[in-house]
C-alpha cells in the first residue's frame, strides 16, 4: 500500500453533515454508517463513515471505519480502518507488531500512520489499517479464498466455548466470514473438528493436511514474541489458500503487545508462556518434531529480527515521526511525558522478553 505524501503523515480531511454527525453519536454501538466526504492530496471521495471496535468504543477518542463508494479507491483501497490507538501510550505498538510479522515471514496487514480533521476540528494521529479481504489477497498474488475473522475468544480452534465452558453451539463459533461464501464455512467447520479428533498417534500426518504448520508456528512465534495476550483466540484472520489447501493465520488488532495490554496497562515481560495457548498450538507442539521446528524457528527469530539492534531504530523512527503531531491532539497532548518515556518502555520488554524466551527454550527442546 503506497502512500504519496504530502507531509510527513498523510493527512485527511472528512466532512459529514451536522445531522448525520449527530446520528453517529447517538449510538456508539451502532454500527450502520453515515455518509461523508474525504479530501486528501486535493483528491475528493464519498465515503461510508462508521465506528470501528468493541472495547475501543468506550474510549473518548474513537476509531472509524471507512468504505468507498461509487467505485472509488484510496491509493487502492476500497476500505480502510483508523483506529485510534488511545490505550497505548506509544501509538506505534500495533504497526510495530504487523512490520515485525512481515519481517518473520507471516503475511500482514500493512498500516501507516495519519493525521485526521474532521468538520475543520484536529482530531489527532491516527493508525490506517489495511483491510484482509479480497483485495488483500490480489495485491500479494494470492489466490483468492476464504477469509474469516476471528471476532471473539470461541476462535480458540476448540470443540468447547471459551466463554461457557460448554461445547459450542457450532464449529465456527467465534468466527465472521469476511470474504467466501457460506459452501466454504465447510471447510472451517472440517478444520475444527479435525483439530480436535484426529488420533494423536496419527496427528503430525494428517494436520498437515489442513492447515500449513511451518506459517503457523511462524505466526506462533510472532504473537509469543510480541506477548499479544488475546493474540491466541482473537485478534487474527483465517485464509484458506486454494491453490494448497491449507489455512494460514493472518494478525490483526496488535495495540496490546510489546508490554501492555489491550486497556494499556503494564504487562510483566513473562505473562504470556512460551507455547502460547490455544487447543491448535498444544497439539502441534505434543509432536515431537513439530515441536523440534518450533524451536528453531523461535530460536532464529530470536537471534535475529526479535532484538534490540533490530527493532530500536524502528521504535525510534516511528515514534519521531508522530511526536510533532501530538501536542495537537486533544487527546494525547497531556500525555506527552507519557509518550516520551515508552520508547525505554518498549525497548526495555525487548531486552527482558528476549531474555526470557531463550531461558524457557531449552526446557521447551525437552
């Protein structure tokens, strides 16, 4: 996803009639758009305008989700996401997560930082998420195939609810189709069930069968290092891809990552274990040598793209080039100190979390 600036950040600037202004306030939790215009780069769009989220609604500054119509694209997006990144002190956590995926080999939503003017008011900095859906797919040449979403903890690749620790009502509970169609929620259905039924005598052979194992522990090692505590059982995508036959994971929503959580409180850098957790990952890593893989890909990472010397310079980069922005942000401006000190936050977790897997890895090798 290109970008042409025209600053440092792109900057938008939406336009949406006082009255329909007032009916998108009216109801946070609605999520029925309202019509509104863009302007950015002397280029006009009509656009669906909606709010974004679940937890992330409560929050004074909210996110928003974008549709164009009429056939229109934003530098060749017909949807785009802002989210606001209002727990997080830094701003950066959740693109720093989704470049970091990108680095290890997991496929990744791009995202880039923007500026947002709505009705003439500065609403501050925001983060532009790219959309997993068909486009997605088209831009990295992959053929197109079913995409799910993973919209709440019951995504835990279990037969049994997260959330009433009773078997759940349908296989694909916790899971919204973004992309396919209602034949291919078959194959999500078979996927689940396989997970849970196979043999274990017979598991590394047919699993393999299903679900592509060297991405998954790819994506496994990403939400490990990053420490997405709900990276497990929410807060990705699922594609399966046609041409192989096997789903891949995809991250999504990594604002609670490198040392906080999703509210932005303190996490300390060993509360998320090693193995993660969900029903899929405990299986594969029962495999003696599916567990031998994980290892050394972890290990791998953990000597080269998941250090300090690789990630400072991102952390640094990313956070310089919003701080000129956010002493005009009516909601981050008071919490400029704040701001400051998380670069060291963020680094220091690094360091520890680093530390840490590597001491746990020689008992996982076990």
């Amino acid at each position: 996803m290109v970008i042409t600036k025209t600053s440092d950040i792109p900057h938008y600037y939406l336009y949406i009639h006082p009255k329909d202004l007032h009916e998108l306030r009216r109801d946070i939790w609605c999520d029925e758009p309202v019509p509104a215009k863009l302007k950015t780069n002397n280029m006009k769009y009509e656009i669906d305008f909606a709010y974004r989220g679940s937890l992330t609604r409560k929050f004074p500054k909210k996110s928003y989700y974008v549709r164009f119509i009429k056939h229109a694209s934003l530098f060749g997006e017909q949807e785009i996401h802002l989210n606001a990144e209002y727990a997080d002190p830094s701003l950066i956590r959740n693109k720093l997560s989704l470049d970091f995926f990108r680095t290890i080999g997991v496929l990744s939503p791009r995202a880039q930082h923007v500026l947002l003017t709505l009705n003439g008011k500065f609403l501050g900095v925001y983060l532009q998420l790219e959309s997993v859906n068909e486009l997605f797919l088209q831009k990295r040449g992959l053929p197109l195939g079913p995409v799910y979403y993973a919209i709440n903890n019951d995504a835990n690749f279990s037969l049994v609810s997260h959330h009433y620790n009773d078997a759940k009502k349908t296989l694909e509970s916790g899971y919204e189709r973004k992309c396919g169609t209602k034949s291919d929620d078959e194959l999500l259905r078979e996927l689940i069930y396989k997970i849970n039924t196979i043999p274990r005598s017979s598991f590394s052979k047919e699993i393999a069968y299903y679900i592509d194992v060297d991405k998954y522990f790819r994506w496994l090692a990403g939400a490990v290092c990053t420490q997405n505590y709900d990276g497990f059982v929410h807060n990705y995508a699922l594609y399966h891809n046609k041409q192989t036959g096997l789903f891949e994971l995809i991250p999504w929503d990594y604002d609670g990552t490198w040392g906080r959580d999703c509210k932005g409180k303190m996490m300390e850098h060993d509360y998320v274990p090693i193995e993660g957790y969900n029903t899929l990952s405990a299986r594969l890593l029962d495999v003696p040598h599916f567990r031998s893989r994980y290892c050394e890909l972890l290990e791998e990472i953990l000597e080269t793209s998941f250090t300090l010397e690789s990630l400072e310079p991102k952390i640094h980069s990313l956070m310089n080039s919003i701080r000129p922005y956010l002493v005009r942000d009516d909601y981050k401006k008071k919490d400029i100190q704040k701001f400051d000190a998380e670069s060291e936050y963020i680094t220091r977790f690094i360091v520890k979390r680093n530390h840490y897997l590597r001491e746990r890895l020689s008992d996982l090798k076990q």
